[in-house]
C-alpha cells in the first residue's frame, strides 16, 4: 500500500537540510565579507600583506578569546563609528558651517 503521508515526510527531510545548508553558506559569505574588510582595513593602515593583516586578525581573536567574525565585526563598527564621529566634528568646525568648505 502506498501512503503519500510518508513520501511527502521523506521529501521534506532533503528540502530541509537543503534550507539548512543554504543559511549556512550565507553565514559564512557574511562572515568573509566582514573578516575581508578587516583585514583591508589593516591592509591600509599599517601597509601589511593580506596574509600578515589576516594574521593580526587571528592572533588577537585567540589573544582575546573572541571568534574572529565577532573580533572582526567589532573592529570594523569602531573604525567605521570613528571616521562617522570625525567627520561630524569636522562638519561641525564654524569654517565648515560659515564657508562650506573642510578644515585641512
């Protein structure tokens, strides 16, 4: 006898793990995209290689026992709020709010 109830149940496992998977993989690109800005960020500032950037980033996850998506997400809102706060002090600076123009 063939029950439909059963081949729908036995479907739905694959489909599952297959939804699974997928949020998985856009975890992870999240996560790369995230660590990849880090890294760049180091990149630029101190003039490192991407593997010696990405070295930084490891040592100090491990140094202060946060996983590195976590360290770098932080390190990018600190940087990314600082420059936000630099440049609303800079557009606040009475030449930038009588001629227009930045303060060099």
């Amino acid at each position: 006898m063939y029950h439909r109830g059963s081949d729908r149940a036995a479907h739905r496992a694959p489909l599952s793990a297959s939804r699974e998977h997928i949020a998985h993989l856009r975890e992870a690109l999240t996560c790369r995209a995230v660590i990849d800005q880090a890294k760049g960020i180091i990149m630029a500032a101190h003039r490192f290689p991407a593997d010696e950037a990405f070295a930084v980033l490891v040592e100090r996850s491990q140094c202060v026992n946060i996983k590195l998506r976590e360290l770098a997400t932080r390190f990018v809102a600190d940087v990314i709020g600082a420059e936000v706060r630099q440049s609303q002090q800079r557009a606040d600076h009475p030449a930038v709010l009588i001629t227009g123009h930045g303060v060099e």
